[in-house]
C-alpha cells in the first residue's frame, strides 16, 4: 500500500475518484499475499499490483465498474476454474479474492 500513496495524495490534490483494490484472502498457490493493493483513477491510470499482472486487467474493469456506479462495492474471486479467470491468465492454481472500493478520501 505504501507504493502507492504518492499517486493517492496527487488524485486526492486533483479531486480525481479512486478505487482501491486489495487482496484479502488467498487460497493455494496466489502472486500476491494479502494486503497487496492497486489504485485506479477514474481516469484508467494504475498504480500498484494485486496479481504481478494476470488479473491486472480484469480488476481495472471491475474497478471502473465501482466508480462508473454500475457495480456495487465487495469481493471479486479469481480461480483457476473460473473461466474468465483463466482467461486473464490466473494460472497459478489458486483463487485470489479482491475487495474493490471507491476509496474514501
């Protein structure tokens, strides 16, 4: 989380939304322990990394998603079963799950 609190206190100078996403729990084999974090403006800019990149993509949308209003705030998972998962390239074998906020400034 520290990484990214240069790139917050910019966004919150700026008046920019932001959602924050950080890992919660992990099951079996996952890139990133609990605690790791990503940033997202409500421009698309990122800072920091929950999956070292195979769900990168994914949880920008879904965060996206929080800020646009079209998806309320919680838990998102990614498993190696799930099919979108796999497909954003989740292939360590274990399940990730992510809480995904507008960060509250």
């Amino acid at each position: 989380m520290r990484e990214l609190l240069d790139d917050l206190d910019r966004w919150r100078a700026a008046g920019v939304r932001v959602a924050l996403a950080r890992v919660v729990d992990v099951e079996g084999s996952g890139p990133r322990g609990p605690g790791a974090a990503m940033a997202v403006s409500e421009h698309g800019e990122v800072v920091g990394s929950v999956s070292g990149g195979c769900v990168e993509g994914a949880v920008v949308t879904e965060s996206l998603s929080v800020l646009a209003g079209d998806r309320e705030p919680g838990v998102i998972t990614f498993g190696y079963s799930d099919d979108e998962a796999f497909a954003v390239g989740l292939t360590c074998g274990g399940t990730i799950r992510l809480f995904v906020e507008e960060y509250d400034w």
